[in-house]
C-alpha cells in the first residue's frame, strides 16, 4: 500500500481508529512482506539488515495461529545446530 493510500484511508477514519492501525501489521507491511500465496511448507526471506525479516516472521506466525484457519506454530531456527538443541532440550 503506497502513502498516499494510506494518508486516504487515515482521512477517513475516526480518530479512535486511527490509533489502533499502528499495531496492524497489515496496514504497515510492504507486499514483498506479506504471506505468499499458494500452498507452500517452507518460506525463505533472503534480505538484508532493515528489511523487517524478523517482524515479518512475527507477524506472519500471529496471522497463521490467529487468522480465519489456525494452525498451530512449528519451530524455527536459524541454524539446524539451533533447532536440534531446542528438539532435544539441551543447552
């Protein structure tokens, strides 16, 4: 969504509202941030410092547990030396 659709959507809303789009990730999120469509098990985010890999992983998460069709969490690491220690609980 561009500014200055955003800046259209903001003049139309009532100011309690207007508050609560700063904790919408929706309203925020760039499209290259947004869940893919299609069916798909694995989702790469190849980017750089700033990009918003880690709130996108976030927020991508919420939507897949909260949204219309839950799904329960899978875990993720960034390494597979990270994943195997948090699979067998060794520190």
């Amino acid at each position: 969504m561009t500014k200055e659709q955003q800046a259209k959507i903001v003049d139309q809303l009532p100011d309690n509202e207007i508050e609560d789009l700063k904790y919408l990730w929706e309203f925020h999120a760039r499209p290259d941030q947004w869940l893919p469509e299609g069916n798909w098990d694995n989702w790469l985010i190849l980017a750089g410092r700033g990009f918003g890999k880690t709130r996108t992983g976030a927020e991508s998460i919420r939507a897949l547990v909260c949204g219309d069709t839950p799904l329960a969490p899978g875990n993720t690491a960034v390494w597979l030396s990270s994943l195997k220690r948090l699979l067998t609980h060794e520190t």
